[in-house]
C-alpha cells in the first residue's frame, strides 16, 4: 500500500534514459505482442491525446521531443520502455495486492445454516398414546438444534466479517490502482505525441534534407546516410506504435479495476445486510420457534387431555346404555317366553300328528299284510293238495302196472 502511495505522489517524467542495467529486455514487448493478437491497432489522434494534457504537460511534451535523437539507435530502443516497466511492475502489484475473494467456505456455512433452520419445521412421529413423551421430546430436539444453528451463526458471522474488512481494503487499494493506472496512461501519451511530434519534423525537415544533399552531391554515402535515416525513422515509428499498445493495455485496465471494484462493493453490501439484517432475523426466528413450541405442546397437551376424557366419556355412555338396555330388557321378559310355549305347542301337536299318521300307517300296512298272508296261505295250502293229488295218482298207476 505504502509503494502504491508513492506511485501516487510521483508526477509524469519524460525521460531519454533506458531501463536499469542487467534487465534483458523491454516488458512492454510481450504485453505488446499480447495485445495486437487481441485487440485492433488503434491508435488515438494526436489531437485527442493532446486534450488529455494542461498546457503545462504539453509544453514539457515539446520540449521532450526537440530532445529526441532518432539516429541514436540505443536511445530508440529504450524509448519510453522506463513507463512500460511501470505498466508491467503495476500489473504485479496489482495481482499481489489484490485478494481472491473466494465464498466456498462461507456458502458451505450458509447452505448448512439453512439446513439446520429448516430442521426446525420438520414434526416427530405422532402416536395414540405417546402424545406427552414426544411431545417433550420435539421440545428437546428444538433446543438442541438451536444451540448448535448458534455456534454456527457465530461461526458465518465471524467469517463474514473477517471478509468484509478485506474487501473493504481491496476497495481503497483498487481506488489507488485506479489513479496510478491513469498517471501511467498520461505518461505513456506524452511520450507518445513527444514521439510522433519528432516523427512529424524528421519526415517534413531532416529527412527532405538528407534526400536533397543525397541528390546534390550523388555520393553513394549520402545516398546511403539518407536511407538510413529512413529506416530509423520507421524503426522509431515503430516503437511508437508499441507505446501505443501499451497504452490500450493501461486504457483497458481501467474499467477493469472498476468491474473488479464495484462486485467487491456489491459483495461487500450483500456481507454487510447479512450481518445486520439476515442472521438477526435467523435468530429471532429461532427464538420465536422455542416459543412457539412451548405454547404448542402446552395446546398439545391440552387438547390430549380433553380429547380423551370425551372419548371415555363417550365409550362409558355407550357401555352403560347398552347395559341398562339389556337389563330392562331381561327384567321384563316371563319366566317362559309366550313364542317359546307357541313353538312348543306347535312341536307337540305337530307329533301327535304324527305319531298319528304313522300309526295309521301302520295299521294299514298290518291290514294289507293280513290280506297277502292270507292269500299266501291259500297258495301254499293249495299247492299242498296239488302235490297230494299228483302222488296218489303215480300210486294207482304203479299198482296198475304191477
């Protein structure tokens, strides 16, 4: 924070001096060499960039350029490579100093939390008798839950704050990176438009003039001097066209830092409603749910009793109705039913009949029997006196014969 507080306070420099000894090369190279993949090579005019500078900076511009040796191949090299190492040491400090705000860990609280809050709606087993046992029983399990959602509230609260006291500082750092960004961006167009402003005199002053002496003289160093020249002057475009990257890279930069920047803030919010408003309300709400228990399973109980003395109520009336009923019945009633002497008188008379009938019938059958006795008495007693007469007769007809 300290450097970035001295970045701050450094006002531009436009300087001809290359970077510090013993680095191989020019970062701005590779962001360069990065950024023409990705974006288009647009360059601003020099006008617009102009507008950017107070009066003051465009003077220091001018004077700049009038500095600027294009024939000096080393000071070509390193020209304005001191602001693109400032871009590229920038960027580091940037993704050293910025945190990753990662809400993993805080999700699984929360997820959980919600879980455990949800525990609280769910009803035990209900039964027919157990109604006092269970219900002390839910009472309990509520108890439990809360003093364990409590140390976990403790435990989301705790975390929630450690990371808003980093966003917030992730905030003010971005707000600085944001400024430093923008100084950079001016450094690297002043050295841009003192560049192009050297170009412009090189093209339309020296190098006319090395052409016109090339011309006069025909001497094939001239000639050579004057394409020289030229191939400088394309080699310094160049690299001036290389700041310009760079520049693009600063100006995407900074709506980056504010993306960056305005989801901490809203994170940051959501952190700061949750603190003072959400895990409140959880915990009145937890609260209210012990509450509400004790009221209900005092109704429980209650209502229990009530039901259940009206239910014997209820089975005892019915027990008793059918009781009395029975007795007034039974007290009522002869010693012998008048139907039980009906069935009865009818049973006997319904024999007798048939004692009768059967009777008749035997007499009859007795008196048939007679009758076929008697005729079988005859057949035998005729029978007899036919086989009597057929012995007598074979006895005359064997005295006969003798």
């Amino acid at each position: 924070m300290n450097n970035l507080d001295e970045m701050l306070n450094k006002a531009p420099v436009l300087t001809l001096d290359g970077l510090d000894s013993g680095s191989e090369e020019s970062p701005a190279a590779a962001l360069a060499e990065v950024t023409s993949e990705s974006s288009a090579s647009v360059a601003d005019s020099v006008e617009s960039m102009k507008a950017e500078l107070t009066p003051e900076e465009q003077k220091m511009v001018s004077d700049f350029a009038s500095t600027i040796d294009i024939t000096n191949t080393q000071q070509v090299m390193q020209y304005g490579a001191g602001c693109q190492k400032k871009i590229a040491d920038f960027s580091e400090t940037a993704l050293a100093n910025v945190r990753t705000k990662d809400m993993g860990e805080i999700g699984e609280l929360l997820s959980g939390m919600v879980g455990e809050l949800k525990g609280f709606d769910e009803e035990p087993e209900k039964g027919l008798f157990g109604i006092f046992k269970k219900g002390g029983n839910k009472l309990a399990s509520i108890k439990s839950k809360y003093e364990k959602a409590e140390v976990n509230i403790s435990k989301v609260s705790t975390a929630l704050k450690q990371h808003q006291v980093t966003l917030l500082k992730d905030i003010a750092l971005l707000d600085k990176m944001y400024e430093l960004n923008l100084n950079y961006f001016k450094e690297l167009s002043m050295y841009i438009l003192a560049g192009k402003e050297k170009l412009k005199t090189a093209r339309e002053v020296e190098l006319p003039q090395y052409i016109e002496k090339a011309e006069k003289t025909g001497l094939p160093e001239d000639a050579q001097k004057s394409r020289d020249f030229s191939q400088m002057l394309t080699r310094f475009e160049k690299k001036i066209h290389d700041l310009e990257l760079t520049r693009m890279v600063a100006l995407q930069m900074a709506p980056q830092i504010r993306l960056i920047q305005g989801n901490d803030v809203i994170m940051s919010d959501k952190i700061q409603s949750t603190l003072v408003n959400t895990i409140p309300l959880w915990k009145s709400q937890m609260v209210i749910a012990i509450g509400l228990a004790h009221s209900t399973e005092a109704a429980k109980t209650q209502r229990s009793v009530s039901d259940f003395t009206n239910e014997m109520l209820k089975r005892n009336a019915e027990a008793l109705k059918l009781a009395t009923v029975e007795t007034a019945r039974e007290s009522e009633r002869g010693i012998v039913d008048i139907e039980a002497l009906t069935a009865t008188n009818q049973t006997l008379i319904s024999t007798l009949d048939e004692v009768m009938k059967i009777q008749q019938e035997g007499r009859d059958k007795r008196l048939a029997a007679e009758v076929e006795l008697a005729r079988i008495e005859g057949e035998m007693k005729n029978k007899l006196l036919e086989l009597s007469r057929i012995k007598q007769d074979d006895g005359s007809s064997a005295e006969v014969v003798g």
